[in-house]
C-alpha cells in the first residue's frame, strides 16, 4: 500500500508548487532555492520523504537555471526540459489534490529520472546535479536538528557522505537548540511569521 501524505502537508506543497512553477517559468533560480529550502522545512518536520524530493528537484532546478551560458548554448533542449518539467509540476498539483499517492510517486521518479538525463549538457561544470541537491539537502536537513543517521536514512545517502559535507560547514559549531524550541522556530517559518 502505498503511504499517504498527510492533510497539512498536501496542502503545504500544492501551495508551494504552484510558487516553483511560476518561477520555473521566471527562470528565477533564487527563488527557487528559497523554494527548497521551504519545502526542506515541511519535510524535516513530517519526515515526508515526498516533500524532500520535491525540494531535491526545485534545488537541482536552480542549478541548471542559473546556468546561463549552458543554457544559451542548448536553448531548444532548456526549453523542451522547463516545459516538461512545468508540466510534472502541474501534474503533481492535480495528483496532490486529488490524493492520488501512487501517481505522486511515479510522477516524482519521473521528474528525478529528466533533470539525471538533462543533466548531461551541464557535465562539464556540475558533476551530478541531484547528487549535490541530495547532500545539499540533507544537510539543510540535519540544520534543523534531526539526527545524522536519520537524515541520511530519510535522503537516500550513506551517512559518511553526509558528514563529510557536514564537516564542511561552521553552522553545526553551536550546540544545538532545545527540541521545543526547534520545533516552534520551525513552526513559525512554515506559518511565515
């Protein structure tokens, strides 16, 4: 049986959804990665694993829109890829709504499967787009207090990967908040207060 998402969540990411589509369709990479990061936020409180491949896939979006002069280069492959991709984004707005949960899944693999293959026309400057998205990810991740070993459980990554990048950063130097406190900062960012 495939696992449901839960009410709050839908709701959450049909919204935010709609925003990606939109600036997809700006070629706003900024927004986008505040896109993500939004959604990162959604996912490390439920443990929603859909929603932190939603935020995977809008993070990877930014990369490859950013990329202007790859871009410029392949102009009718970007294209043909954002129009899919805008596509999915409406397809997973409809499935959301309609709580359609296996259709979510499949549309999800889908969107993975065309940023890997268009990937390809940015190889010489991005190494592999959804693999720096999921560590990326991962790490924004365990900034809002979830353990190592969950989040690279939740991302799909060997927990040594993660660390390494973790190790990278200074943010983790701080001892960590109190789970209370955590989850009312997070509750405020979702509610945008």
């Amino acid at each position: 049986m495939v696992k449901e998402i839960e009410e709050e969540v839908c709701i959450d990411l049909i919204g935010t959804l709609k925003q990606i589509k939109y600036a997809v369709d700006a070629e706003d990479a900024e927004s986008l990665k505040e896109l993500s990061n939004h959604t990162i936020h959604c996912s490390s409180i439920y443990l929603e694993k859909r929603a932190l491949y939603i935020a995977m896939i809008t993070y990877s979006l930014s990369r490859i829109i950013e990329k202007g002069p790859i871009k410029k280069a392949n102009k009718k492959e970007f294209e043909d890829f954002t129009k899919n991709m805008k596509n999915k984004i409406e397809n997973l707005i409809n499935f959301l709504e309609e709580r359609k949960f296996q259709k979510i899944d499949e549309c999800i693999k889908k969107m993975f499967k065309d940023v890997s293959n268009f990937d390809k026309y940015f190889g010489k400057y991005i190494k592999d787009v959804l693999d720096f998205s999921r560590i990326q990810k991962g790490t924004k991740i365990y900034e809002h207090g979830l353990s190592l070993s969950s989040v690279a459980e939740l991302i799909g990554i060997s927990k040594w990967d993660l660390m390494e990048k973790v190790g990278e950063t200074k943010e983790f130097d701080s001892p960590p908040e109190d789970i209370k406190e955590r989850f009312q900062r997070l509750k405020k960012i979702i509610e945008g207060k």
